[in-house]
C-alpha cells in the first residue's frame, strides 16, 4: 500500500475560501482512493511546526490544501532535511488565493491538482534556499524585493480580504509613491556589487506571481537555476503604461528590465527589507541566494 499524504489544510487560505471548500474536496480525494491523513493549521506558521514533526514522524509525501503560503509552510518544515537521503514528494488542492507555482503547468487550479493525485503524475523541482541574517527558508515560487514586495506588503496588511481585487487596490497604492532605490547585489561571484536604483528585482523558480502576473517568463522549476528579474528606475507614466505586460510576461523586453539565469546570488544590504517569498511578506536581511537542483518532487 502507498504511504499517505500529510495534508495540511490552512483553513484561512484565500479570504477563507480553503475552509468552506477543503472538506468537500478531500473527501472527493479520498473517494477515488487517495490515501492521506488530515491536519489543519490554526495561525500562520502552524504548517511549519506539523510539517517538521510529520517528516520526522517517517512522512515523505505532503499535500498542501490552501494557497502558495501553504506550500510554502510545508517546504520549510521539511527543508533543509530533507535536502539528504529520499526525496519528498509534494502535492497540491490550490483553494488560496494566488496559486501561483501551479500556473506553470496548468491554468485549471484545482482540476488540474486533482487530476496529478489521481494519475500519480510527478516531477522534480528546484528548490531555492535564502540565507539571511536571522536565518534560512526555502521556497519553490520566487522571492521579490522592491516594488512588486512593497505592493505584497500593503496587501496583506490592509486589503487581504479582497483576494486578487487587493493586489490591484495595493499596486495603485504603491505606484502612486513610487520608490526606486538599490538593493546591492553580484551575480554567480561578479567582482562588483550592482549598487543601481531599481523598481523591483525578482528571483524565481517559476513563471507567475500575485495569481497570473508572469512576472518569470523564462524560468524553468527543472533547470538548476535562478532566474532573475531586474526592472530599473522606470517612472510612474511608463510603468501605468506597461503595467499589462506584467500579465504576458513581456515587460523583460522594456529598456529598462533584464533578465538572466544565475546559480547565485550574494546581497550586500545594510538593513532588513520587504520580501515577498511564496506569497509570504517578510523583513529580511538578505545574504545570499542559492539552488537545490530537484530537490523536491511536485505532484503535477
């Protein structure tokens, strides 16, 4: 018999959403012969803890029920052990809000989830690992300083229950005090820190953000690598004007924005800043950026 899946169900996902769909759906999951053990989180941080103690417990299979934070939650309770001997396997009921790292495979949400628990169908994925001063985490979506944090940050502080309509309300926000500052950094050892002003920097394991911003076009989760997104010190006119090419991906191709793939990168800050990592907002003092090639296996 397969071992089961830990699912760890965040109630709070997606304004509440997860709590009213989660049951339904498990129980579809577990009629079609998905074997899996359920347990919910009560607070942020909650899936951590009960990741960590079930992977020390023998589990190697987890199924996130919420949104990307739920992932998120699970690859840093089992990180960094399970970086040694067999590899994790993780799966997917998208009932949150973004759901962003499933997008690269399918734009059907749940449909889709289901259908890879039911098929066994599974792949590896990278796994990024961000040393900072207070710590490490792990994540598989991307992590971004700068202005697409800062809109994060303003969201989850103050328009959260509005769902995607709260990404919108907290972007014009943050536009309408556009900040364009440095964030030093080198790429794969360069012997100068890029110290210029910038809008935002990305740093990804896959395509989209915020729901369906392809914020990533070209990132791979399978490649061994980072892919980074540097928008420079565009003005407020120019970025309402490109701001749809966010949401196609071909904002990279703008004057100002580049992009390359790198196996690290080593950060020069001199205080904590906004982070958004896998729909997590944070203050971090970042260190440095570095791949786990195929360290985890996504169900998808």
């Amino acid at each position: 018999m397969r071992q089961p899946f830990f699912a760890i169900v965040n109630p709070a996902a997606g304004g509440g959403r997860c709590g009213k769909l989660a049951g339904p759906a498990l129980d579809r999951l577990r009629a079609a012969g998905v074997p899996f053990e359920a347990h919910t989180t009560q607070r942020s941080g909650d899936g951590i803890s009960i990741a960590r103690e079930a992977y020390r417990a023998g589990f190697k299979r987890f199924l996130a029920v919420g949104g990307d934070g739920t992932s998120y939650e699970i690859v840093n309770g089992i990180f960094p052990e399970a970086s040694t001997g067999e590899r994790c396997q993780l799966a997917f009921l998208p009932l949150g809000t973004g759901n962003s790292f499933l997008r690269d495979f399918s734009p059907r949400g749940a449909g889709h989830a289901a259908e890879a628990l039911l098929a066994g169908r599974s792949r590896p994925s990278d796994v990024l690992r961000m040393i900072h001063k207070q710590g490490v985490l792990y994540f598989i979506n991307l992590l971004s300083v700068g202005f697409a944090a800062d809109v994060a940050f303003l969201r989850h502080e103050r328009f959260q229950r509005y769902g995607e309509l709260g990404y919108l309300i907290a972007l014009f926000t943050c536009l309408a005090r556009l900040d364009r500052r440095p964030f030093p950094l080198r790429v794969d050892g360069q012997p100068e820190y890029d110290r210029r002003a910038c809008l935002f920097l990305t740093f990804n394991n896959s395509k989209f953000t915020g729901g369906k911003m392809m914020i990533a076009p070209d990132a791979d989760p399978t490649d061994g690598l980072i892919e980074y997104v540097r928008w420079g010190p565009i003005g407020r006119l120019g970025l309402i004007a490109n701001l749809h090419t966010l949401y196609t991906g071909t904002h990279i191709k703008h004057p100002l924005a580049s992009r390359q793939s790198a196996r690290q990168i080593e950060f020069d800050l001199d205080a904590p800043v906004n982070v958004m990592v896998d729909g997590e907002v944070l203050k971090l003092q970042c260190q440095k950026l570095e791949v786990l090639p195929g360290a985890l296996e996504v169900v998808v």
